[in-house]
C-alpha cells in the first residue's frame, strides 16, 4: 500500500522479520493432497507429451501478501512436485496499476513479445483477451461446482471456459465497533446483520450526537477518477434495480435512462455530504483506508484484504466488518493459459494445482477471497504450506512478521465463513464485455460531474451517460 498525500498519516505498520518456513514433512503430505484435490481439470498423459520443458512463465499483478506471498509459496510447492520432470512454474509480477498491467499484457501476448504461458486476468479482462483468442478455452471440469456459482461465471465467455477463478474479491463494510458502543447503539456487533443504507445513515447520526476526537463524517469510500468509482457506482446501480445489467449476452450496451436515473439517485444518497467525507471524491483504496484508520470515519467501503492491515494498526475492539448495504461487486482474478503457450498442457495442470481445494484455503488463511465454498465451511479441507494459523500470536501464512488477524477455532478468518462468504454468493458482475477498458472510462467521466461543484440533474446526467455509453459499446 502506498503512502498518502503529504500532511497525511499513513497507517502504521507492525515490524515484520522474515521467518524460513519448514516444509518437509508437512509440504510432502501437502503435495500428494493438493494432487489428488484438483479434480478432473488437470491434463492426461497425452495432454503433455509433446509439452516443451522449461519455464512455466505465470504473469501476474503484485501479491497483496507481500514478499515471498501466498502466490509465490504454491508455486513454490508445485515446483518441488516437478523437480524431477522438466518443468518449472516463475512467477512473474507486472509493475504499475491495473490499467497498465492490462497494457502490458495484451501488448505482450499480440506480438509475441514476452513467452507467457499462464496469465492471472482480472475478472474483466476475461473477455477481452477470449474475444482476441490471446487465451485458450478450457474444459468445463476445469471449474468444478465447489467454486462459487457467482464467481465462476466471471471465468466464462461466449459459452466457454476461458479461465479459472483463482482469487476472488468484493465490496465489503467496515465499522468502528468502539464509535457504535460511544453513542449507545444497542448492536454493537453488526457481523451477522445486512444493513440498509438508511440503517448505516441513522448509525451514522447517532455517532455524530458526540463524535469522538478525530471523527469528521460518517464514512468513505473510493469515488477518485479510476475503477473505483465505477465500482461503486455499479453496487449503487444494481441495488437501485434487481436484475439490472448494462451489458447484454454479446457485451453491448443495452440499459436505458429510466434505470440509469434510479441509479444515479441511489449514488447520490449514498455519496451525501451530510455522511460521506470530502475527501473520498479524490480518494484510492489506500487513502480511505488511512481515513478510517486514523479514525475520520466511522464506516468504510473497501475489499477483504483491508481486514487484515486494519488489524495490525487497530485492535479487534475497533475493528468490525458486515456485507455491504444493497448489492456489492465482484472483484477479481482468474488463472488463463495463454494461446502462444508451448507447453499448454503441463500450463492447465498448473492452473488446477493453484485453484484446488488446498491451495484455495492457503489463500482465504493468508487473506484473500477464496473462490470455493470448501474452503470456508470444510473443515478438513486445510492449508499445509506452513503451520496451521489460529491462535494469536501466530506466524503469518505469508511467512512474515506477526499475524494479527482474528481467527475461527479452524484458523480462519473469523468473518470468513458468516460475512465473507455470503457477500460473495449475492455479489453481482461488473458488466461483461470485450470492450471493458471503454466502459470504465466512459462510465467514471461521465459520472464525473455529480461530485463537482454544481451536479446537473438525474435526468440530464442520464441522457448524457446513456448517449456515452450507446457510443463506446454500440447498442
């Protein structure tokens, strides 16, 4: 996480020493069960026979977990199991943000510049690089009815399995236990409870009768020109309109003014400068997640790994977490074997290695979304990269520093199984469509003007993104 803008604090950070992890034992009955959990999407014998040795070369975006990650650590057991065969899995980490990670990628793959054999997309992206024929379809047993029916369909495109779900992601509320217990609210805990927006706003007013020391406004969220905004503004559409997407089954535009008024008024309510910080209009996941930190606030809008970094600056009193008000929106990324992959085969055992059972656990116990429901409710389905987490103080699954978050008596998060998951079951899709990169921008700039000095009104901001949208995705 980068650092604010200057004059700001930045959340603080617990000291972390690299800790070497023993994998003997615990690692070879990890591997014999990671092969035998990946189901039926691996390859055949004949699938790899005419493989290339080498390099099994996976891009991929930087790894939340930090240095010598979660990511990093799979691979890692893969390779050991492949030591002997041939073949090798390299992680490779793409620089920049998302956009630019994208560039890179499709840059890469279009002329053949870089030898890519498996590619992590983000959830959008999936599309736009089938469309292109960049990755190949995969078998439909590749994504197995364990993965989360909502998630699963982000892997999909045209009636194809073009990817696997390997980490997943979405909107999730975050809360100040000790503000709510301050203003005598009688639920101090909302873990459990799916608040409306007007719920939040009367939680809000009782917190502002007398606001703590530090406190400005009721909460904040990511509302800076980039996919931040659109995707609140997408879980603000869709819980203004059941059923409503924007995008049809090709990837064109096909909404209308009526449900884009119904949700640019729902936007309006939840971005209200009675509740929401100024400085969420110019704010990224880094900066509202100092504001709450520091205590700003007393609600905030953000994805599951903010669970983790709020509980090593804040203590479990302070910090709380429920489903977001209305629909929240899948974030994301799937596992794809590139097209120009000489080694496609032993690429797709890869895939299935890193998106098992096993492997899912390891990444919802270090801190991401797992994609499959056994990992937040089997309980014998556990990771063995490292001792198993649970009691505090425990060494972190990313093999650094000291694990503060809070964990179920199974060592999993402890708002995995009842918070966690059930957003990911109710979460809606990002529109779906090649054009992807076009509707985001088209989408933020055209949303612009409601947090400017003078918004137009509902009805003209309407028109005005509904004739944009017909122009950038057809209709």
């Amino acid at each position: 996480m980068t650092a604010p803008a200057t004059g700001r604090t930045a959340v603080r950070r617990t000291p972390r020493t690299r800790r070497a992890l023993a994998l003997l034992a615990p690692l070879l009955l990890l591997l014999g069960t990671l092969a035998g959990c990946t189901g039926g999407g691996g390859p055949g014998p004949e699938d790899t026979a005419h493989d290339e040795p080498g390099d099994i070369v996976v891009a991929s975006g930087r790894d939340v977990t930090g240095k010598n990650g979660i990511r990093q650590r799979l691979i890692d057991a893969w390779n050991r199991e492949h030591q002997d065969d041939g073949f090798r899995a390299r992680l490779v980490e793409l620089p920049g943000s998302a956009d630019a990670q994208r560039s890179q990628l499709l840059g890469a793959l279009q002329s053949g510049s870089a030898d890519y054999d498996v590619v992590n997309l983000d959830v959008t992206w999936v599309p736009e690089f089938a469309a292109a024929r960049l990755i190949r379809a995969l078998p439909e047993n590749m994504i197995e009815k364990d993965v989360v029916p909502a998630v699963a369909d982000t892997a999909r495109w045209d009636g194809k399995v073009y990817a696997v779900p390997f980490n997943s992601d979405v909107g999730l509320l975050y809360y100040r236990p000790d503000y709510l217990r301050a203003a005598h609210v009688r639920r101090g805990d909302l873990t459990r409870v799916h608040l409306s927006w007007e719920q939040v706003q009367n939680l809000v007013r009782d917190v502002g009768k007398k606001p703590p020391r530090g406190y400005e406004k009721g909460w904040t969220t990511q509302l800076a020109a980039y996919e931040g905004r659109t995707v609140n503004a997408l879980e603000a559409f869709a819980s203004a309109t059941e059923g409503f997407t924007l995008t049809g089954k090709d990837g064109r535009y096909e909404g209308n003014v009526t449900e884009l008024m119904a949700g640019i008024a729902e936007l309006g309510k939840r971005t209200d400068e009675l509740y929401t910080l100024g400085d969420a209009v110019r704010s990224h996941e880094d900066t509202s997640l100092d504001d709450f930190a520091e205590g700003r606030t007393a609600f905030l809008r953000h994805w599951p790994s903010a669970y983790r970094t709020l509980h090593e600056t804040l203590s479990e009193s302070q910090v709380g977490v429920t489903r977001l008000p209305g629909h929240a929106v899948l974030g994301g990324q799937n596992l794809a074997v590139t097209a120009s992959s000489p080694r496609a085969g032993t690429a797709r055992e890869l895939v299935a290695f890193l998106t098992g059972k096993e492997s899912e656990r390891c990444l919802l116990d270090a801190g991401f979304a797992a994609t499959r429901a056994s990992a937040y409710k089997d309980d014998h389905v556990t990771c063995r990269l490292a001792d198993g987490p649970g009691a505090a103080p425990t060494p972190s699954p990313t093999g650094e520093g000291t694990d503060h978050m809070p964990r179920d008596r199974h060592g999993r998060p402890a708002y995995a199984e009842h918070t966690l998951l059930p957003a990911l079951e109710s979460a809606v899709q990002r529109p779906r469509t090649p054009l992807y990169g076009a509707f985001t921008q088209t989408f933020t700039a055209a949303l612009g003007p409601l947090f400017g000095d003078s918004p137009p009104g509902d009805a003209v901001l309407a028109r005005r993104l509904d004739a944009a949208l017909r122009e950038a995705l057809g209709d």
